[in-house]
C-alpha cells in the first residue's frame, strides 16, 4: 500500500508547476493543475495533505481557494511580497506558508517537509 502524502499544486506557469511536481514527485504523490477551473469538480481537495498554490492564478487569486477549503495547509507560492496586503492577510493565518519565487530548491523541499512530513 502507497502512504504517500498528497499535494495539490495550483500553478498558472506550467514550467513552474511542472518544477515543482518534478521535484516533490519522489516523496509524495502530486495532482498538478495551471487553472482553478480545470480541477476536475469530482476532486476533493479535502484529500490532500497540502496545497501549493500561486497567489495570482489568472483572474484568481489563492484567496479563493482558501476561502472554499478553510482547514486545509496552504504553501503560497508567488513572486509577490509578503508586504502585498492581500498575501499578507492570508499568510497570517496558522494553516498558510509563503514561499517567494524565485524559489530555492532545498527550501521549498525544506517547507513541504516541515508542513507535511
């Protein structure tokens, strides 16, 4: 049986979102999408351990998703400031992690490990 924890990863830049999914997909198993809309309606997002989200995902933003699945843990992935009143807010909460882009490779393995094991 495969106990691999599962990520989310919300990305617009397919480049980025498939970086991502190439370098967390050894340790945990990956769903990957580059728009809100194209999560398939059947998917329960209360399925997975984390969700790596861009702050700006076209006319979106990660609050969205925040808002619809409140309980879940969020990795804010954006080139963003924390300092950006909106990202700021969300990143206050206990469940949200802020990652700025560029990103470095060791701490972006570094936080998932430390959000999800």
């Amino acid at each position: 049986m495969d106990n691999k924890k599962k990520i989310l990863i919300i990305e617009d830049n397919k480049e980025i979102c498939d970086l991502i999914e190439m370098i967390l997909s050894d340790r945990y198993e990956i769903a990957a999408y580059t728009e809100i809309s194209s999560i398939p309606q059947s998917s329960d997002l209360n399925e997975f351990d984390l969700i790596i989200c861009d702050f700006l995902i076209g006319s979106e933003n990660a609050g969205v998703v925040i808002e619809s699945f409140p309980l879940k843990k969020y990795l804010i992935v954006t080139a963003l400031s924390v300092h950006h009143p909106q990202l700021q807010r969300l990143a206050e909460r206990d469940n949200v992690s802020y990652l700025q882009k560029p990103f470095d490779v060791a701490e972006l393995i570094k936080i998932v490990e430390s959000i999800v094991g």
